[in-house]
C-alpha cells in the first residue's frame, strides 16, 4: 500500500506555519497560539501508523446468466485500528451493483475481520474480470492516506439468458445416429412413410394386415428413422449495430445459445463458426460439454475490425461436416458475409439464415444526404436479401417478434423453395 | 470576532477580508478545490494578526477562541470535501465524526488557553516572545520532518 498526505497535511502545515511566522513577525504571541492547535494536530497525525489491512474479493459463481444476481464478498481483516477504511469495488462496464454501491466506508479495530457482501449483476453476456478492489485507509485526522489496489482475481462468465423456442429448424438431410429428427429415407422408425409388397426377410411385426387384406398379398408399412442432424451455426461477428440498450451481435449470440441448446436437446450434433475479423470454431459435438463449449466459445465473439477478404476456405474442413444444417445469424451488414453464404450454398450446404434487423438501431441522420446514405444502405440489404432467396436460401428478419415466429416463417420459405427447386 | 473589535476603517477592511474568505471557502467545498481552504483560513487569520498587529493591547485573550474556531472551520471544510466521495458507511459515522471534530475544536480551546496562559506567566518574566520564537522554530523543523516523512512508500 501506498502512503500518501492528504490535502489536510498541506493545509494545516502551511497554516501553522504561517501563524508561527506571524507571530515571529508581528512579536504577537496570540498568532503562535492560533497555530498551535494546527501543529497539535500534524503532530497527533503524524504518528499514525500503517493499517496492516488484508482484503480479499470471493465470489463462488464462475457462470452466471445475463441479468442474474450474483452475491460477491469482500472480506477486509486489519492488523492496526483504521478511523475509515473506504473500499471502492472497480467493476466493468456492463456489471453493476444491485443493491448499496460499489463504494463503501467503515471503521475497523485492531484485528477486527469485516465481509460485505455486494449483490452483482451482469447486464450483457460476455466475460467479466471482476475482483479489483481499491483501498483507502485514513487516520482520525485525516492527515495521511494508506491506498493499495488489489487486482482482479476473478473471471464470471455471464451466459446469454436461455431464449424459448418450441420448434426447431429441421435439416433437409440427418445424419446415422438416432436423434430425433424424422428422416427423410426410409428404416426402422415410428413416423409412417409408406407400404410396400412384402419380401422374404421383413419383419412380421411390420405387416400391414388390413391393407394386405386389401390386396390379397402380403404388404409391409415402411417408416421413417429418427437421426440426429448435424447443425452448425454460423455467427457473423464482422459488424456490429448497436445503441444505448441493443445490439445485434449480442442478439445474435443469445439466439446462437438458445438454438445450440435446443438442437443439443434432440441430440444432434451442433458446431460453431463466428465468421468475421477473427475467425472462431468448433466442430460440431454432442452432449451438455459441447453445450458448455459453445457457449464459452460465444462468449468470445467480438467484433474485430478487418479490411481483408474472408471466404469460407479459412474455415477448417471438418467444422463443416457434409449435409449439415448451416443456420447463419446476421445483421446482413457486410458483404464478405453474404459472398460466404453463397459460397457454401454453392458447396451443397443446406442454410438458412436469420437476419437480426439492424434498421431501427440506425437513424436515417439530419441532412438530406444522411438520409440518402441510409435509404441506399437499407436498399443494398434488400439486394443481399434478394441474392440468398434466388439461391434458394430461407431468410427471415428478426426484428421485435420472437425467434420462434421467425424460424417458421424461414421454415415455410425453406417448404415453397425446395418445392420450386425440385 | 476581530469584526466586533477596533475603529471603524478597520471594520471595513475586515469584513471585506472575511468576505472573501467566505467565497473562497464556499468555492471551495463546491468545486472541491481542497488549497482553497487553508488560503480561506489564512485569510482569517491575517485579518486577526492586522488587528493585533494595530491593537497595543498586551495580550488578546480571545486567541483560543480564534485558533478553536478556525481549526473547527477548517475541519468542517475538509469533512464536507471529503465526503464528496460517496461510499455507504457504518450507521452513526456521522455522528462519530461531528464529535470528534468538536472534541478537537474543545481541545483546540483547551490547549491554546493553556498555551496562552504559560505566555502570559512567561511574559512577565521577559522570556516570551524568545519562548514562542524558539517553539516556533522548532515547530517548523518538526513540521518539515513530518512532512518529509509522509512521502509515498511502499508497505505490505
């Protein structure tokens, strides 16, 4: 800790100083006893001695969701009695206090051991370094300042609070594992899918007696399997919009966590692109670890600025598996994530793409040409938009309504599409 | 109290002194300019020395009420400035403050009426002036090693 004179000692020095010389000047005694009360007092807080203070911050959440309250303590323990000991938590920008502040003052006798307990809240995802503690301890005249900074010790790991979804995206190909999408081949399964004449080696138990009543033959029903798919869900984190309480990337991630989570409940196998600036990915997995990977690898997404060209080739391979659901979340701002989604549409990928409207966080500006300049940018969205339709690719916006509304309209695109591709 | 004493020029003069020391003051605690305050209470404290440096009386027994006033002007001052930074404290602090602050300013009266009356047992024996010149002297040295003292160093 650092030790440090307070205005206080300047003051009282200076004025006791003064008063002393005065008296010397003047030959008045009167002005001698004027200073010395000051000097009385520089000399009682001249004595003061170091605190001997051991703070420490604890905090047992290392995960906590986005606006979930989380209790930190910080204990402080002194060796020496402190008059004041003020104890200013630094917290970053999107973690506040609930309740009290993040400043506070008490008085500790010797030996004497205090915890306060502050209630935090993360208002946004993301990874928060919190612990940092600043200490100031102050005599009983306040002459002399004992500060120390103890460092962040902490990482919290905020996590997208959970979105509701009812119905997923189903995938134009699954995979061989069971899983619960309905396959679009046929097997061992329970959604029906046809009839059949029977051949030497079906089962007797898949013998549809009534229509082979019907037919004087034999017949057998065929089914559909139930496979998992493999989803990979494609983050762009080339741009961000954003204002004073939304952001499309943030809404991007949320939706990217809650889509991960229900696509891993069915059990199919979800990977993670966050395409942009800085390139992110995990290969598709199964299970709550891969649930716990996606979401810490979310968290990570960011924003960083890149002038260069990206096209899918920097992707690894494997992060992209054959016949797999690319589910892309988008403000449609910049046009390298576009030429990507068209890049692996001509690749044979199925995907579909949720655009996270950024238009109302805009404003169209004063001046005429402001408002040219927005009207032309809203219009080269509509010529992104237009160019993943004609190839076949189901987008929605995804604006006020929930995500589920959207999926279903992304959905009933994908139902028409494939139709009038076929 | 030097306003209620002395002619009427050096009425005068006084209050525009204390006036200015009480802008400066105020300007003080607002802006939070904490030099102001010892420039505040010197100013008080010179227009008491142009009184007793006008005034032949032999020696002002009002000098403890003075030095006890301005050392609890100055108190309340740096108090207010300190309490700018908001921090949530212990129930009772500002009470425990306010009676540490006045049972300095008593301490203050108590320790200059001592003070002021050894000076007048002194004088009388012709020892005074060289007394308090000396206890000055030695006051500024300790001061100044005080003060030397308080520049920052690194503990555990």
């Amino acid at each position: 800790m650092t030790r440090a004179g307070n205005p206080r000692l300047v003051g009282y020095t200076t004025l006791a100083a003064l008063g002393l010389l005065g008296a010397l000047a003047l030959r008045r005694p009167e002005l001698a006893v004027v200073a010395a009360p000051f000097a009385l007092v520089l000399a009682i807080g001249s004595r003061a001695r170091h605190p001997q203070l051991d703070v420490a911050f604890e905090m047992d959440a290392e995960r906590t969701l986005e606006d979930a309250e989380e209790i930190a303590t910080v204990t402080v323990s002194a060796g020496r009695a402190v008059d004041r000991l003020e104890l200013m938590v630094d917290l970053p920008p999107d973690v506040e206090v609930v309740d009290g502040g993040a400043a506070r003052s008490m008085r500790l006798q010797a030996g004497e051991a205090r915890g306060l307990y502050i209630t935090l809240r993360c208002r946004r995802w993301g990874l928060y370094d919190v612990g940092t503690v600043r200490v100031r301890a102050r005599d009983p005249w306040r002459l002399v300042t004992w500060e120390g900074r103890i460092e962040a010790s902490h990482r919290l790991k905020a996590y997208p609070r959970p979105l509701t979804l009812r119905r997923l995206l189903a995938p134009v190909e699954t995979q061989a594992l069971a899983g619960s999408q309905v396959a679009r081949t046929k097997g061992d399964g329970v959604e029906y899918a046809d009839i059949r004449d029977f051949v030497p080696g079906d089962r007797v138990r898949s013998i549809n007696w009534r229509a082979s009543a019907r037919r004087q033959g034999l017949v057998v029903n065929e089914r559909h399997p139930e496979r998992n798919a493999d989803v990979v869900l494609f983050v762009d984190s080339f741009a961000d919009v954003r204002d004073d309480d939304r952001s499309v990337l943030d809404d991007a991630v949320r939706a990217a966590a809650g889509l991960a989570t229900k696509y891993l409940e069915h059990r199919d196998r979800v990977g993670l692109v966050a395409f942009g600036g800085v390139l992110r990915w995990l290969q598709p997995g199964m299970g709550s670890t891969q649930r716990y990977r996606l979401v810490e690898t979310l968290l990570e997404t960011g924003v960083e600025p890149t002038y260069t060209w990206r096209d899918v080739n920097v992707i690894p391979a494997r992060t992209l598996p054959p016949a797999s659901l690319v589910l892309a979340l988008t403000p449609l701002v910049d046009p390298r994530f576009v030429a990507a989604l068209e890049d692996l549409r001509g690749r044979r990928y199925d995907i579909a793409v949720v655009e996270v409207d950024p238009v109302p966080l805009v404003r169209p500006g004063q001046t005429e040409v402001e408002r040219a300049a927005h009207r032309l940018w809203i219009l080269e969205r509509e010529v992104h938009r237009w160019r993943l339709e004609t190839r076949g690719i189901g987008i929605a916006t995804w604006g006020d309504d929930a995500l589920d509304t959207v999926l279903e309209e992304v959905r009933t695109f994908r139902r028409y599409a494939r139709a009038a591709r076929v | 109290m030097p306003l209620g004493r002395g002619d009427d020029t050096f009425q005068q003069i006084d209050v525009r002194i204390a006036a200015v020391a009480f802008v400066a003051l105020v300007a003080a605690i607002v802006q939070g300019w904490s030099w102001l305050v010892p420039a505040a209470i010197a100013l008080v404290g010179g227009g008491y020395a142009i009184e007793l440096a006008l005034d032949d009386a032999p020696l002002d027994v009002a000098a403890p009420v003075v030095a006890a006033g301005l050392l609890l002007a100055a108190e309340l001052a740096y108090w207010s400035l300190d309490e700018r930074s908001h921090t949530i404290g212990d129930p009772g602090e500002g009470l425990r403050r306010a009676a540490l602050v006045a049972t300095g300013a008593a301490g203050a009266l108590v320790v200059a009426s001592a003070l002021l009356a050894l000076v007048d047992e002194v004088r009388g024996r012709g020892l005074a002036l060289d007394l308090v010149g000396a206890v000055a002297a030695v006051a500024v040295v300790v001061t100044v090693i005080a003060g030397a003292r308080s520049q920052p160093s690194k503990g555990a």
